[in-house]
C-alpha cells in the first residue's frame, strides 16, 4: 500500500480543528437561538445568532447583541468556555 493518498498530520489536525469550530459555532447557535428568539427580538434568525457566537467565540465581543435569558446566559457561557479551550 502507497502512502501517496495519505494526509499529512498538519492537514489532518487542521481540518478537526476548523470542524469543531464549525460545530460550536453550529451547535451554540442553534442553541442560543431557540432560547432566545421568543424573547428577545435582537436575535431575528439563525445568522444573526450565529454572528454573536462567531463575536463571542473569538472573544471580540461588540456588545451590538446580547442574551436576556437564563438559560441563554448559560449557553453563552459554555459558548465562551469552549472558545477559550480552543
């Protein structure tokens, strides 16, 4: 068997990094915006949702948007939790 069809380390490590990104940031928007969407009219849709976690994952943090919620607030925590882990 040729190793010519093998991924190097680098590329492999890479694309699970970008994936789990992508999933936070799937996962905690799904989240955050059925929490969210009945109460608080900032957040309109999916990706207005998903800018706040894209702000709040990369610990910008406009403050444009913001939850009201508990469980909500809860979510955003983990949310900035796992954005630090990363």
């Amino acid at each position: 068997a040729s190793d010519g069809d093998a991924i190097s380390p680098f590329t492999f490590r890479l694309v699970q990094c970008v994936l789990t990104i992508l999933m936070i940031l799937f996962i905690s928007s799904g989240l955050i915006y059925n929490v969210e969407h009945v109460v608080n009219p900032c957040f309109s849709n999916f990706f207005v949702t998903a800018y706040f976690v894209l702000v709040t994952l990369t610990t910008v943090g406009y403050g444009d948007l913001h939850p009201v919620t508990p469980i909500g607030r809860t979510v955003v925590c983990m949310t900035i939790l796992l954005g630090g882990a990363l």
